[in-house]
C-alpha cells in the first residue's frame, strides 16, 4: 500500500505527465536541442505540479542547475561539440529526474531545472548530490559517433529548496500559484549562488524554505 506522500507524488507524477505530453505530441514547448521542457513550459509545468501539491498537501521540491565554467568547452572545442556535450547532459539530468519521479526543463544556456514532487528539502539534497556526483564521474563523448573524441569531462553546481504550496482556491489562484512558482525558482536559484561561491561541484541548500505564496 502506498504512503499519502508515494499516493501524493503518483498523482502529481501522472499529471505532470499529460501536461509534458501534450506538448511533445504538438512538437512544441520543447527545447530542439536537449529534448526537454524549454522555459516556458517548464513554468507550465511546475504550476501544475504546486496546484497538486496544495490538494495533498504535502512538498514540492526543485533543483537549479548550472555547468562549471562551460564556455571552456565551446571556446576550446567548439559549439557543435559543446551542443553535443549539452545534449549528454541534458540526457542525464532527464534519467535521474525521471527516476526521482520528477521531470526535467532546459531554462536556458548550459542552465537546467529538476521539479520534484513530494520532495522535502533533505530528500531534494539527496538528489541533487547523486546528480552532481554522477555527471563528476561522467566522460562526455564530443565527437559524431562511432568518433568520441574529444572527450570531456564537466561539473556542475546545484542549488536545492523545497516548498508546501499554500491554497490557492478561490478567486486569484492562477496569479497566487504564478507567485509561488517565482518564489520557488528564485529560492533555488539563491542556492545555486551559493553552491558557486563554495567553490563550485557543489550542492547548496536554500537559506530559508520557501513557503506558502505571496
């Protein structure tokens, strides 16, 4: 038998996927590039993920992600390699968001998004630090295959909050959760800075918990 939180998070986990769907059948609000969400859904998304939250009740998670110092690789490989290197990457992040029973968006750039849902601050930690471990440990192929070389290896920095959705029933709720999906974007984001000041390859928590919408 489920656990509300495991009920919570396929119920979420469903819906997010009619929502993602629908836009890879339309072909459209897809980055061309990695295959994932591109910006503008992945708000979509994510405020479709918070009004399931508010239902059940419980956290929504989110991860900000940003490579180390990739300009490196397009200045000494070249763009067509650093797309490729991006594509991998984008792969990756893809396979462990869906493994976590979450999704993943391509903000823009070498700059990614992980939404997890029914994911507490310590269990968002968690995921971002097997993600940053797993792409530390990753030999990207930049070549056209059967070609790998050059080869290269990226790190990247993380930032982790975590939020529970207040109600937005009523009159408003559309602007309350647009609200809370900023808030929460941002919250990660301020995280991200500091997993960068730490020196980078790293995973920093929000300083204080998103909660609730403004």
């Amino acid at each position: 038998m489920k656990t509300p939180a495991g009920a919570l998070a396929s119920r979420a986990a469903e819906a997010l996927r009619q929502v993602i769907d629908r836009p890879r059948r339309a072909d459209a609000r897809i980055d061309s590039l990695t295959g994932l969400l591109d910006d503008r859904a992945l708000h979509s998304a994510l405020a479709d993920a918070i009004a399931a939250t508010e239902r059940g009740g419980d956290r929504i998670g989110l991860l900000f992600i940003d490579l180390d110092h990739f300009k490196r690789v397009n200045d000494r490989h070249g763009h067509v390699t650093g797309s490729r290197i991006l594509s991998q990457v984008a792969r990756l992040i893809g396979d462990a968001a869906r493994q976590a029973g979450g999704f993943a968006a391509r903000y823009g750039g070498d700059e990614f998004v992980v939404v997890l849902p029914g994911a507490d601050l310590d269990r968002s930690l968690r995921h971002a630090e097997s993600l940053r471990a797993t792409l530390a440990a990753t030999i990207l192929a930049g070549g056209e295959p059967p070609r790998r070389r050059p080869l290269v290896h990226v790190t990247c920095s993380i930032g982790a909050a975590s939020s529970r959705p207040g109600s937005a029933e009523g009159h408003g709720e559309t602007a309350a959760r647009e609200r809370a999906v900023t808030r929460l974007l941002q919250s990660a984001d301020n995280a991200l800075y500091q997993a960068k000041r730490a020196g980078r390859n790293q995973v920093a928590a929000a300083g204080a918990e998103a909660t609730g919408v403004a």
